[in-house]
C-alpha cells in the first residue's frame, strides 16, 4: 500500500518526461508529486521546503548545465531524503540491502519506466515496524495488577450526598 503522504518532487526540462513521471507516480498511488522545469525552480524549492521532500526524481543533466553536480546536491541537502536520477540507455533498479535504506539515491542510464519506478518506490516505500517495548520480568500481557482501588468519593473532590 503506498504512502499518500510521501512529498515526491520531479526535475525535468522536458515537459512530456515531466508529465510521463507523473502519471507513472499516480498509476502507483502517489498523488503529492510536484514538477519544476529548471535547476533554479528545484534548489528554491529545496532550500525554501518546511519539510523534507521525501523523494527526487530528476534528470541529472538538469544541474550539469549550471555546473551543479546533482547526485552530491542531493546527499547534502537536508530536504532530499531519497533521490531517483537519470541520463538521456536499458536500465534496471539496483537491489538495495535493507540495511542500507535510510537514504537511497541511485543514478539511471534514462528515465525510469514504469516497472523500474514501482521497484524504486518498494524500496523507499516500505513499512517501517515500530518495536514492541518489553515487559519488567514478572509481567505478563495477561497479567492484571493487584493494587487495591482507591475511593475518591469522600475527598475534597467528591460532593456530598
């Protein structure tokens, strides 16, 4: 199931790629997918962002014109959690460890299809578990606590009958 909550940011000067990853994006259920055109418009975005964008995907070359290497952009921009970054050649999602998914960025040949971009989005995407906080010894789940109840109804909280 997908996050709907996920910020996905798109950086393509090619308005038909720019529309293509967007679609791609709402086919596998993420809707809050922003596009810009230029570096200029991304790294405003960026640095004026309240939250973290939680994905990139953008053509690398974007920045290369500005003389801006994007995937190092990327690592040290506190607003990009993960980064999808392509060229303008076949291309194939790398296998992540689990173990190394904290921040994922990984570089593409050419611009994700479709299958390539629901690998990408399993891998940042996952259900993160949240650990169970074990019990002091001598506790169960089961375990009812054996403290005698108090009665309030005669303090100075209580009315009188």
């Amino acid at each position: 199931m997908p996050n709907k909550s996920m910020r996905i940011l798109i950086a393509d000067e090619q308005l038909g790629q720019r529309l293509q990853l967007e679609k791609m994006l709402n086919s596998l259920g993420y809707y809050r997918v922003a596009p810009v055109e230029n570096f200029e418009d991304l790294q405003r975005l960026v640095q004026s962002a309240l939250q973290p964008f939680n994905l990139l995907v953008a053509n690398i070359d974007l920045a290369g014109a500005m003389g801006v290497d994007l995937a190092r952009f990327c690592r040290v921009s506190p607003h990009i959690q993960h980064a999808l970054l392509y060229h303008c050649a076949h291309l194939k999602v790398p296998a992540v460890p689990q173990t190394e998914r904290r921040a994922v960025s990984i570089s593409l040949p050419k611009m994700p299809d479709t299958e390539a971009l629901e690998a990408f989005m399993s891998i940042i995407d996952s259900a993160v578990k949240v650990g169970e906080v074990s019990l002091p010894a001598g506790l169960s789940k089961d375990t009812r606590h054996s403290r005698p109840r108090t009665d309030f109804t005669h303090s100075v909280f209580g009315r009188p009958a």
